[in-house]
C-alpha cells in the first residue's frame, strides 16, 4: 500500500513538472517579433542655381608708426573717412560692422646688418566687414573705401539674403532622383516600391561656378570683380520599403 501511494506521488510531481515547463515556453512564443521589412537605400542629388543679391567685403586700414597714439589716431581718421564714403553710397550703418581692432609692436631691424634694434615700430590695425546690398555699387564701393584710405581689402564673398528658395528646390530635385534610381533598383529585383521608411539629408554650398564681372575703378586702372552664380548642392538618402 505505501509503495502504490509513492509512485502515484511521484507521477504526480513530474505531471506538474512537465505543466509548469509548458507555461514557461508560452510567454516566448507569444513575444516573437516580426520580421524586418526588406529595404533598398539610395542616394539622390539636387543642384539648385540663383543669382547672389548681396556682397561681403571685409575692408581695413593699417598704420605703422614709431608712436603707437599716432599710429591709432591715424587709422581711426582714415576708418571714418571709409566709413562716411560707404555711407555716401547708400550703404546704411547696420551694415558696417567692425569685426577687428588691434595696435602691437614689431621690433625694428637694422636693414644692412638683420641684427635688431632697440627700438619699436607700432602697427595699427582697423577692419570693416561690409554688406552690399546693391551689387551694381561693389565695383565703386571698394573703390571709394581705397581713395578714403583703405590698404586692405579681401574675403570679398557673394551670396543670397534667403537661401531658403534655392535649399527647396534642390531638395525637390534631390528626393526625385532619389526615387527614379530606386525604381530602377526595384524593376531590375523584380519587386515593387512601397512608402519611404527613413530619409537623411545633407547640404553642401553654396558655390560659384558661373562668373559675372563688374568693376572696381582705382586710379587710372580698372580691377574686376565677380558676383558669380550661387549653387547650391543637396544630398539625401532615402530607404524605400519593398514588396
């Protein structure tokens, strides 16, 4: 009698053993994901041309003198002098921006032996960064800023006050490519596009490869200077869904 109640007991254990394995397994079955989509990634180009309406120049005055306060006061009369000639021209005060001031000291050399001196020759610097608004004035901007006393002049760069028009049309541009090379990607697989599941975008720009010259008159002399066509390059990558 003991012996037929210990199996029965025993049968029992591994009965219920067996059940709380089953429930185990459940869980895990039920929480399988489901497979990833199948993909085609591609790469569109868009290229977008406008024409600049605004010029930048960054326009300075050096002074060297053997007294660094005449050194400054001299820049600072020829600064003031450029700066009342751009205004002549119509160009307003919240366009004219200092971007540099700085007086230093350079060491003098003696010119036949290289060998230094004792003494010192101070170097004032003054620069404006200048927007043009009217590119038909660039040429007689720089022009005048030299006759009022400016030896430097550089970074002349030409670009469009909302670049935001040409940033969308060569977006549009780029996502159609983008979509033409994966449909000749999915008719060559034997599949069909469906909706666009990730896209990337990156700008690069604006450059000027297209040139248009003006005029810069200084003395008797003419130096050209060229706005350019701005163009504007935009890249995306696009993940299409296949079925």
């Amino acid at each position: 009698m003991n012996r037929k109640m210990i199996f029965v007991s025993v049968s029992l254990v591994a009965l219920l053993g067996a059940l709380a394995l089953a429930g185990c397994a459940i869980p895990s079955t039920a929480n399988n994901e489901e497979p990833q989509p199948h993909t085609i990634t591609v790469n569109g180009n868009g290229v977008a041309y406008g024409t600049p309406d605004i010029a930048t120049a960054q326009i300075g005055v050096q002074v060297r003198d053997q007294d660094p306060v005449k050194a400054v006061d001299n820049s600072t009369d020829k600064m003031h002098a450029i700066m009342a000639a751009l205004k002549e021209l119509g160009i307003e005060e919240k366009d004219i921006q200092t971007t540099n001031f700085s007086v230093y000291a350079q060491q003098d050399y003696d010119p036949k032996t290289g060998q230094p001196k004792d003494t010192f020759t101070y170097v004032a610097d003054n620069t404006l960064t200048v927007t043009i608004r009217d590119l038909s004035k660039v040429g007689q901007a720089l022009g005048e800023a030299v006759k009022a006393g400016a030896n430097n002049i550089y970074g002349v760069s030409f670009s469009v006050d909302d670049p935001a028009k040409l940033e969308a049309e060569a977006r549009d541009k780029a996502m159609a490519d983008a979509k033409v090379r994966a449909e000749q990607l999915a008719k060559a697989a034997g599949v069909t596009l469906d909706v666009p599941m990730n896209i990337t975008e990156y700008i690069s720009g604006p450059v000027y490869p297209v040139m248009r010259e003006a005029a810069v008159r200084m003395g008797g002399g003419e130096v050209p200077v060229s706005s350019g066509q701005i163009q504007i390059s935009l890249q995306v990558s696009v993940t299409y869904i296949i079925k």
